[in-house]
C-alpha cells in the first residue's frame, strides 16, 4: 500500500505485541516526521538493547552480563527464592521495597492449550538451585488465574521432597475496594489468608 521502506516498518511494527495495523501506522507516521537524529537514537537504543541484554545465567532474569542486578546484589538474602512468571513481575515485586531475596524468572505458565508444559519453563532450572543455594524458603509468585495457580501447584509437588518451605503469597480483596463486587474465588481466598487482628 505504501512505498517499500516504509510499509516494511509498518509490517515490522505491526509483528510488535499490542501493536495492530492502525497502531503501527500511525507509529510509523510519527517516525517519518521526527528529525533524523531522534529516529537514528531509537534505532541505536534497539540494537544496543538486543547486541547487550542478555537472560542471567543462574535466575533468567534479562541482564547485562553474566549475572542480573539482584544475584549480583550481596545484601539479598541468598536463601530466600521468589518465583515468577516474567522478568516484568520482579519489577512490580520491587516497587514494594519488601522483599529483599532473589528471584527465578520461568518465563512463562503451564498451559497445554498453547503447547506450554513444563520443557518450555524454567523449571528443571529452579530446581537445580535448592540444594546447592541452601535454599530455606521458595515463594511461588506465579499470576493468580488458571495457568498461574497449576503452574504454582506442578511447582510444588516437585519442591516438596526437597525439604524446602514452600509459600504462595495471600491473596484477597484491594484495599477500598467493596465487598459487593468481589468474586466469590478472591473473597474465599481473602478469608483463607485472615490473620489476627492486632488491637
């Protein structure tokens, strides 16, 4: 439909998750009326990212080097493992400022439907910590919906002839958020993880 250099942005933007044919024209619209410089700074950005990120090589966390920020970090507590999902859940994780151990990234969830089972995981990885880490505590941080909640539970039938403690966070209601609208899985959960109530 358009010139070649430019429907081939399209179509490259348009590969791009989240991104449909309107989106990445207009993207690539935005691109064609930005000063060359700004255009030749993305472009750089994009191949110093994929030429210098690299997965890390004990937690698959995206990194710059052999090891990421965190198993690199000497002040996190080497015997306490969260396992996630994807490397963006550490990063939500951290906003917290309350966990202060280090991290496994499975880079994705059980889920037959797509082809997904355990050889597509970190998961034969994760295992292969416990015992030479010294690992105390696992925390299965995995999404709270089907393949999450499986994928937590396949986990941890595997951890547990292991001999390590095995935690899944409480779950429950969002602060100000009202009863009335709550689903009946996250308020049975919610009541599940009640704790005293310190007066």
């Amino acid at each position: 439909m358009y010139t070649g250099p430019l429907q081939g942005l399209i179509d490259e933007l348009g590969r791009l998750p989240g991104i449909g044919p309107k989106s990445a024209q207009r993207i690539a619209f935005h691109l064609l009326k930005i000063a060359p410089e700004d255009a030749q700074r993305l472009a750089a950005a994009i191949v110093t990212m994929t030429e210098r990120t690299t997965l890390c090589s004990r937690c698959f966390n995206v990194a710059e080097g052999d090891l990421c920020q965190f198993c690199n970090d000497p002040t996190r507590d080497p015997g306490v493992l969260c396992v996630v999902e994807d490397p963006r859940d550490i990063v939500a994780l951290e906003k917290t400022r309350e966990f202060r151990g280090r991290y496994h990234v499975l880079h994705g969830a059980l889920s037959p439907l797509d082809g997904i089972g355990p050889e597509q995981l970190r998961v034969r990885e994760l295992l292969d910590r416990v015992v030479p880490e010294a690992l105390s505590e696992i925390i299965l941080c995995t999404n709270p919906n089907l393949e999450g909640e499986a994928t937590a539970l396949y986990i941890a039938r595997l951890l547990r002839p292991l001999g390590v403690s095995i935690t899944r966070p409480a779950s429950g209601l969002p602060m100000g958020s009202d009863l009335e609208y709550a689903d009946e899985l996250t308020l049975a959960r919610a009541l599940e993880g009640r704790r005293p109530v310190d007066a």
